[in-house]
C-alpha cells in the first residue's frame, strides 16, 4: 500500500527546468512494472488500472514480450519501408483476419493512423467532384491532437486553441439519426465515429444509430470510418468494439493503435480494397511505422490477446458489478457503463481528487470529461486484483462524500 507520492526531486527538476510544459503530470516518478503493477522511485506499489491509457494491456514485463524485444533487438530493429521485412506482411494478414478487411497501413500512432484516414476520405471524395471533402464526425468525439485529428475532434476545449483547423467538418450529437441525415449529403465523403467515445467519457454509441450511417454512407458513396484506438484490439471482449453488434458491421476503414504493440508505437488503417484504392503509390507514407521490431512484438501480443479474449469479457462484466454494488453505496456515482475491461464511473463532481486519493491508497486511475472515472485495467487482470481495487475505490468514494460540487 502506498504511503506517499513524493517524487524523485532529480527527476521532476530537469523535466520543469527543459521539457515543453503540456502535461499536469501527477506528482510521482515510475520506475518499473511487473504484471498488474507499478512501482515508484520511492518503493510504493500501485494497481495500474490505467495501464498507460490502455497501452500496456498486457500489462508490465509480460515475459513473452520481453523475450521477444530481446530476440528481435539483436537482429534488427529498423530497416525503412524502403524494403521488405519478416513480419509486417504477417501483421497485416492477422489484422485483416481478425477485422474482416482486406488492406492494412501501418504508423506509429493513433493520431496518424487517423491522418491516413483523412486523406483516404478526401482522396475518395475528388474522384467525384473537387467539392465532395465533407466529413460529419461526432460531437463529444475524441480522434487525437494533430491539426487533422482536431478538426474531427467534437469537444471545442481541444480545437478552439488551434482554430482554423480543416475545413468541411460537421458534427452531429451521437445517437440523433435526424441530425444525421440532415448532416450528411452528396458532398459527404466520409462519416467518421467512435463506437466507444474514449476521452468523451466511455459512451457506447448506439449500434441502430451506427448502422444507419452504414446506410447513409453507402447512398452518399461516402467512407465509413470507425475509430478502435481505445476501444478495439480486445478491450471490450471482442478483437474491435463493431464485433459487438450481430452481424458485426463492417466500416470501409477502421482505426486501431494503442495496445497494438505491447506498448511499443504502433497504429495501423485497416481498410477494405474500395477504400485502398483512393491512395496510390507516393500519396502516403511514414519513416518509422510498421518496423520490424514493433511487428514482430505485434504478432506476440495479438497472440496472446487472442488466448485471453473470453476471460476479457468474463472479467469485465464482474468488475462492471462490483462498481454497481459501490452504488448502493456511493450515491456520488451516477452511472457504471463499458464494455469488457472499459469502463467508465459517472460522478456527480469532478473527479480529480478522487483520482489523488486512489494514487495514495495504491491505485492508478484517469478521470476524463471532467466527472468520469475511466478504468482501462492490463487484460491479465485477476479477481483478486479487482477486488483490491473496489476496496480502494470504496474507501476514496467514502473520502469524497458530501455535498456535490
């Protein structure tokens, strides 16, 4: 149990003193990780419920994927896309087979997996006519911090600073399907949601409302593009949070990154042959994405991802009840929704200090949109470390009762 938070004055010192000051960064130095926990430069252990914002879901020094950084370390780390290597033509085989699509890139992010996408739905929209660039995006949406990314990004407190950012985006409450065919016309090119709205605060978006922009794209020969950086590559039970609904229903192009490589950069555009045939040779391409080292970790972790699938689902639904039984309790809590090992706490308050109190007791945790408690837990989670962190939780919720701010 953790007992302090202080932090290692070295190194908090030179990060004020030279790094750009853009993260409120919490007030403790990690130095390693084992399994479902972390360790501080003071010796407290922690119950990583974050795991580095879901990157880490196999959690810390899983010894399949330290022997196999070790292996491919000595051989070869990078070579360029100006060759071949072993293993990204096998990546993008299992990608495509556990997608459903035809057709795979790879980058070093979430965020430019999401520029790729950007350029794919205006590419696509020129064959038609020069004035067919539309996008109708989500409010509440979140697709990352790039000029590109931000302008699809439906919370003004991320594109307000950066304004103008790219034109001929139009956004629409998720779930409103009138709002949705008024928004989307024969110069929409492409329609772009999350099934999971991540930093929106772990919203499930409506599978009827989803389909019917299926339809509204296929009217419009418009992309579909289902963003999966938070919530697709297991988190939710199932390879991609699409494969929720039956059918699953398929996007033209999907993106996917954060646990993708074990927490190596990582991301990747999965996309059906309709979609790859809007980017031709020299349209696109990046220096270090799809290395061999971070495919070849890739190919380890989507195996051993696939081994723990139905254990994801299991774990999650009783994770999601034991924070239900908090409710009884806790009148504070509005609301405990996700899917698998996504879940969000709705406060009726901000929940930043909720967030240090949990850090104190031994728990890493996030808030996101101000009042949820976001929990993207290591998929090797076990009942025991659950219910360590549902004790911690009650005791911070406990802490925190009292007239809502």
């Amino acid at each position: 149990m953790a007992e302090t938070v202080a932090a290692a004055p070295p190194a908090v010192e030179l990060e004020r003193n030279y790094l750009l000051q853009n993260y409120a960064r919490l007030p403790i130095v990690l130095t390693k990780g084992k399994g479902s926990h972390v360790w501080d430069a003071e010796g407290n252990r922690y119950l990583d419920l974050i795991s580095g914002i879901g990157v880490n879901a196999l959690g810390h020094a899983h010894p399949r994927i330290v022997k196999v950084i070790r292996d491919q370390a000595a051989r070869l780390i990078h070579s360029s896309n100006l060759y071949y290597h072993e293993f990204q033509g096998p990546l993008a085989q299992r990608l495509c087979e556990a997608s459903g699509l035809q057709r795979a890139f790879f980058a070093n992010s979430g965020t430019e997996a999401m520029e790729l996408a950007m350029k794919m739905i205006h590419s696509h929209g020129r064959r038609t006519s020069p004035e067919k660039y539309e996008i109708v995006a989500l409010e509440n949406s979140f697709h990352g911090r790039s000029m590109g990314a931000l302008s699809l990004t439906g919370q003004p407190k991320y594109r307000a600073p950066f304004e103008p950012v790219v034109p001929g985006v139009k956004f629409v409450p998720a779930g409103d399907v009138a709002a949705l065919e008024a928004a989307v016309g024969p110069n929409t090119a492409g329609i772009v949601l999350e099934w999971i709205q991540g930093e929106g605060g772990v919203c499930p978006v409506e599978p009827g409302f989803t389909a019917r922009a299926k339809q509204l794209a296929e009217e419009h020969d418009a992309l579909l593009v289902f963003d999966e950086i938070q919530c697709g590559l297991g988190r939710t039970g199932r390879w991609f949070a699409y494969q929720l609904a039956d059918p699953p229903l398929l996007p033209d192009v999907m993106v996917t990154a954060k646990p993708l490589a074990a927490g190596l950069p990582l991301g990747a555009v999965l996309m059906n042959e309709r979609a790859a045939a809007s980017i031709g040779p020299g349209m696109h391409g990046t220096t270090f994405g799809g290395g061999a080292l971070a495919c070849r970790v890739a190919l380890e972790a989507m195996a051993i991802v696939e081994e723990l699938l139905p254990e994801i689902e299991r774990l999650g639904e009783h994770f999601r009840q034991e924070l239900r039984n908090l409710t009884l309790k806790h009148h504070m809590i509005r609301e405990v929704r996700g899917y698998g090992l996504m879940i969000g706490i709705e406060l009726d308050r901000p929940g930043r200090q909720i967030v240090l109190d949990a850090m104190a007791a031994g728990a890493l945790i996030n808030c996101t949109h101000d009042s949820v408690i976001r929990l993207l837990p290591p998929y090797i989670i076990t009942e025991a470390e659950i219910a360590k962190a549902i004790k911690i939780l009650d005791k911070v919720f406990k802490k925190a009762a009292g007239p809502a701010a």
